[in-house]
C-alpha cells in the first residue's frame, strides 16, 4: 500500500502545507505524543485494512453510481453475465472462472431472504456471506447446502427473531451491512446462456416480502463518505473513521478501537489529519507505512511454501480469526474476499520454484503437472495470471486470463500424460498456444484455486500439510 515514494510525497505534501497546526484537536482530546500516535497508526492500520478495503468496495459497488464500478443498490441483485476482464478493478485478484452475482444487503431494517434455484449436481456454484469486517459468515451451495432450491435468512446484528416458516437456514451478520458474493460455475463461453437461467432464479426479498407481511418502516438515509479503492492510501484513516460507524464493536477488538478513539477515530468521531501537527502528520505516515510492512511480511512469511507457492488458510469467521489482525489484513491484502479453505484453496506465489521473482519480461516459465498430479477437487481448479504489481488482470493478445480443468480436453499433453503450462508474455508457438497463460511484460502474481478441494488422500488439506503439493513454476528452457 504506502510505499517509501509514497511516504516522501505525503511528507512534502504536509511540509507545503501548514507548518502550525490548528490546535483544537490536540487540545480537545489529549492527543497522544507522537511515538504513542505512531503506534496507534501502526496498530490501526493492521487492525483496519480489511475495513477501509471493504467500505471502499462498498462505495464502488452499491454506492456510488458514477464509480465506474457499481453493481446495484442496496437490496437488488446485479447478476454479472461474463467473468471478470481487467476493466474489473474495484477487487483486486478478481475470480474469472465464474460469472459472480453481487448483493450489497442493508439489514438495518429487516433481514433479507436469499433464495436459490435447483441446480444440477455437476455444477459448482456457491453463495459466500461476508460481513463488514471481513468475516465469512456463512455458506449457500454445492458444497455447503447442496443442489436443491431453497431460501435462506440473513440478518443484522441485533435480530434476536424466530426462524420463520420456509426458513432453510439463518446466517447472522456481525454487521448491519453485508455483501453476499454468488459464483456460478460456467463451464465454457458457450455455457453463458445456461448460467443466466440459473442466475435469473437467483432471488433476494425482505423477509417482510417473503411472509406476504407489512413492511416495517425504512431505515434512515446515510450520508456515507465517499470512498474509492483507488483513494485509500491518500484516506486511510478517514475511510476507517467512516467504516468503523457501521462496524459494532465486540469483545475482541474493544482494546483497539479504544486506541483508535485516541485519535480521534470511531463512531461519533470525526478524523482530520489536516488538524495534526507536522510532527504528529509524519509519526502517523511512519506508523502507516509500518503497519503495512507487518502485513507484507505476514504475507511472505504466514503461510508454507511449498515449491515457492505460499499454502495456507487465511480466510474464515470470527472465530477463525480470533482477534489475529495481521492475518486478516493479509488476507485481504493478498485477495480480499476470499473462501474458507474447505470452500476454495489459493496457492499463490511471485517467485519460481528457487525463490527467483517472476517477471515475464526477463524469462519465459513453465508449470508441468506430473502424470494423475492435477489439482484434486471436488469441482474444479483454475491458473490465473495477474500482474505483479496492481494484482489485477492483464490485457492480453487472446483475452485469455487463466487456465482451467474444463479447457483440458482441449489442450496437449506430454508423451508421459504430464501437462504443461507455458507462462509468458509472447506466444510459444502454434503447437502449444493451447497451453498458453499470457503474462505481464512486468512483474507476475499467479493464483492457483482449487474449489471444493478434496479432503482424502491425495488432498492439499490441511493447508499447508496436505498430501498433494502444488509443482514449482520454472525458468523455460531456451
């Protein structure tokens, strides 16, 4: 996130500024000495990133009509009828094996009702619930709930109800606002037309809708503060000053949160780093930048590496988490919205199988699958190219974006039925283009998901102590 260019320009930024602060917040609230302000910044920025990250998606997606990225308001259902291309910028490491259907639910008023089709057995589709911290709440789907139709509760906080009646399940969000992130398998570009008929049976209705009820009065208007993802770093702790107003708080993050009121961040409260003295400004930038190197080196070190991918399991509940900030920031750093391990697996790498960077303007790469070695799944399993440095797709000449099992009948194997991939940014040749992953004239992130992973032997679970090992990518012979 704030890298030390970054840090230097936010510091001349402040130097050009005013030197003498406006002294009211300070005096107001006993603001902290400038180490203390620093270590509040530090531990704020851990403890807040997924936060800020989410409200910004938020903003992007059911907010703001103009952003270049909204989906549909609160409560409406915007069912996506193509997989994600690098237009698709508001989530970084975006998924494009499955068209996604997006719902932005508000459950101040009421709970909501998501209700799902019949589907058939072969097809992998699931709907995650995550919450405004984060936290996946709950699953709807093949694996999780099945195939058959159903219809499924989702509610706020503080909804102490009765299940009603048609009820398959309620999900309890630890926030008023919630994102339900459906993904339906889509098996080749010709499937497209079979996805939209299953995503037209997706549905979402206030529970006062489903039960033939009254509605209860709306809740009010918010006047949120305009967030981009792309503004984060410049508005860190001013989009986690808004985003902590609908995050209640809890057991585990009430030290923090104390911490944060401090300076001057929370509900009720209104951060203004303008109002802060020059010194206090650059203590909190250092912070910042601190606290995002912890979450790097959460991200290099948190996980196995096996075969230079980084193996582990860093997406959950609130259990899951228990209070671990760093890893729930570089879970979200690393690919924000991502599934339980049980759901999905995310091997990830930057670097060769000698610990080398990948940069696919200095080598061509390959990737070979030993004979009966394939990801062993339950549904599917994908190879997906990003660029190393934004973590978004990359334009290429065959707008092709990945790799997946269901375009193996159409690609080559080797004499001794390995299968090789070739990783680079021009084209290997006619004869192998079939296995060909276009990558970055730059620096590569490469993602490897399986879906629904297998749990017997051979199995990539536990994470990071499974039987199945994913084969280390190398420099292609020349």
């Amino acid at each position: 996130m704030l890298t030390k260019r970054d840090l230097l320009r936010s510091a001349a930024a402040i130097a050009a500024g005013a030197a003498i602060a406006r002294p009211s917040l300070l005096m107001a609230q006993s603001y902290p000495g400038i180490i203390e302000a620093k270590d509040i910044a530090e531990e704020g920025f851990i403890y807040g990133l997924p936060l800020v990250m989410n409200y910004a998606v938020m903003q992007e997606f059911a907010v703001d009509r103009n952003s270049g990225q909204f989906k549909a308001p609160f409560n409406e259902i915007n069912n996506m009828h193509h997989v994600s291309t690098p237009a698709d910028t508001a989530v970084i490491t975006p998924n494009s094996d499955t068209p996604y259907s997006i719902m932005w639910l508000d459950l101040r008023a009421e709970p909501m009702v998501i209700s799902v089709p019949a589907i058939d057995k072969d097809r992998y589709y699931s709907v995650q619930l995550i919450d405004g911290n984060t936290y996946n709440f709950g699953y709807i789907g093949t694996r999780a709930t099945g195939t058959e139709p159903g219809d499924y509760l989702v509610v706020g906080p503080d909804w102490k109800g009765e299940t009603p009646a048609g009820i398959k399940k309620v999900f309890q969000s630890t926030t008023p606002f919630t994102f339900a992130l459906i993904r339906t398998q889509l098996f080749d570009p010709g499937d497209m037309p079979n996805v939209e008929k299953i995503q037209a049976g997706y549905k979402l209705r206030p529970l006062s809708a489903f039960l033939n009820q009254p509605a209860p009065p709306t809740a009010p208007k918010i006047d949120f503060l305009p967030a981009t993802t792309a503004g984060i770093k410049e508005n860190f702790f001013q989009y986690l000053d808004a985003a902590l107003q609908f995050v209640p708080e809890t057991p585990k993050d009430m030290a923090i949160r104390a911490k944060l009121a401090r300076i001057g961040i929370g509900p009720g409260k209104t951060f203004d780093f303008k109002e802060l003295s020059l010194e206090h400004k650059a203590e909190i930038l250092v912070g910042m930048k601190q606290g995002d190197d912890k979450v790097d080196k959460w991200l290099a070190t948190g996980n196995k590496v096996i075969n230079g991918w980084n193996v582990g399991s860093f997406f959950g509940d609130e259990a899951f988490y228990n209070g671990d900030w760093a890893m729930r920031a570089g879970a979200a750093k690393g690919g924000i919205y991502g599934n339980d391990a049980v759901e999905a697996m995310y091997p990830y790498t930057r670097t060769d199988a000698t610990g080398a960077t990948l940069d696919g303007s200095k080598h061509n790469y390959t990737i070979t699958f030993a004979p009966d070695q394939l990801p062993p799944v339950n549904a599917f399993w994908s190879v997906t190219m990003y660029d190393g440095k934004s973590q978004l797709l990359i334009k290429n000449p065959i707008n092709r974006y990945l790799i997946n099992s269901p375009m193996l009948l159409g690609m080559k194997k080797n004499e001794d039925g390995s299968l090789t991939l070739y990783l680079q940014k021009d084209s290997p040749g006619a004869d192998k283009e079939a296995n060909w992953l276009p990558a970055p004239d730059d620096k590569i992130y490469l993602v490897l998901r399986l879906y629904w992973p297998k749990t017997e032997a051979p199995s990539i679970l536990p994470a990071g102590a499974g039987t199945w090992q994913p084969p280390g990518i190398v420099v292609a012979a020349t």
